[in-house]
C-alpha cells in the first residue's frame, strides 16, 4: 500500500504510527481502514482524503456516494466507502468498502490526486436521489465558487457534436 502520510511520518512503521498516536503525538483522520496520520496542527487537504482512498483505485472504479461528499467537504468520515462499477462479474472483497453497480458519463466524474470520483455536481445528485437531502445542501452550501471547468463543460455540453466552444480566458470570481 502506499503511503499518504506527510514525508517526516513516511520513516515509521504502521504499528509506530499507530503508537505515536495513542501518545497523542499525532492525529489520525479518514475512513475506518484507510486512515492516514498527519502533525497535530495539520488540517487533512482535499488531496489527502482523496489519496487515503488510494488502495479502491483501479480502472472502472469511481468512489461515489458519502465518502465522495467526505472527499470534497471533509469533518466526520462514514464508516464505509462505495465504490461505483460497472462489472458485476467480479467480487469487490475489501474491507470496508460497499460495492454499488452502475456507471457514470464521462462528465460525471473526476480525477482528485490518481482517484476516480465523481464530480460535486453528480455526488449532489446522488445524495438527492438517496433521499439524503442535508448532506446535498450541505456539498452545495460548501462549494460556492464554480470551478472553471465546470463552466466550460456547461457551455459546452449542449454543442459537443457541432461546435465545440473554445474558452481562451475564465475569470475566477470570489
């Protein structure tokens, strides 16, 4: 498995990490099974949770549903990640991790630090459609800026076959 922790912990083992903690040393954060360590006055980066996921990356898979809310908003991790295919043939043996089928378009997910996941948008959707309105409100509430891709993605979607349109400069508003 590789490691996610910040170089200055990359030197100690597991069980060292695991010690250091218990001391108080360092804090832990992440979703039972693939947690990671960072100093005590880190704050966990959306790279980080996104890297602690590390070990369900394969292609075909998209991390989806409440540990992809907990990728982009961060606080309290849940206790398992789903993990979206679209294979039913294989098994998905791995602690921790829930098995959803289905796929998704192209434009519907996104790649965070060599993760598969969906997009803020999809992931909002998803949490609509699970009837888990609060977690919804709460991804929208906690992304206000729009990301420039998505404006691009938005003006270009209905024109993909004919014209695509060509965005020279987005300016980033605040």
């Amino acid at each position: 498995m590789d490691s996610i922790s910040p170089a200055e912990l990359d030197d100690f083992t597991p069980t060292e990490l695991q010690l250091m903690w218990r001391e108080g040393e360092i804090a832990r954060h992440g979703i039972p099974g693939f947690e990671f360590y960072l100093a005590l006055d880190e704050r966990p980066t959306l790279r980080d949770r996104a890297r602690s996921l590390w070990p369900v990356r394969h292609d075909g898979r998209v991390v989806s549903g409440a540990a992809a809310r907990w990728v982009y908003l961060g606080g309290g991790a849940p206790d398992t990640v789903e993990v979206t295919r679209r294979s039913w043939r294989s098994t998905l043996d791995l602690p921790g991790v829930v098995p959803r089928f289905g796929s998704y378009a192209p434009h519907e997910v996104r790649r965070l630090a060599q993760l598969t996941i969906t997009s803020p948008r999809r992931t909002i959707l998803d949490a609509l459609e699970a009837d888990q309105f609060a977690d919804a409100l709460a991804l929208i509430a906690a992304l206000p800026v729009v990301h420039a891709i998505d404006v691009v993605d938005a003006i270009d979607m209905p024109h993909r076959p004919e014209q695509p349109v060509e965005v020279r400069c987005v300016a980033h508003l605040e």
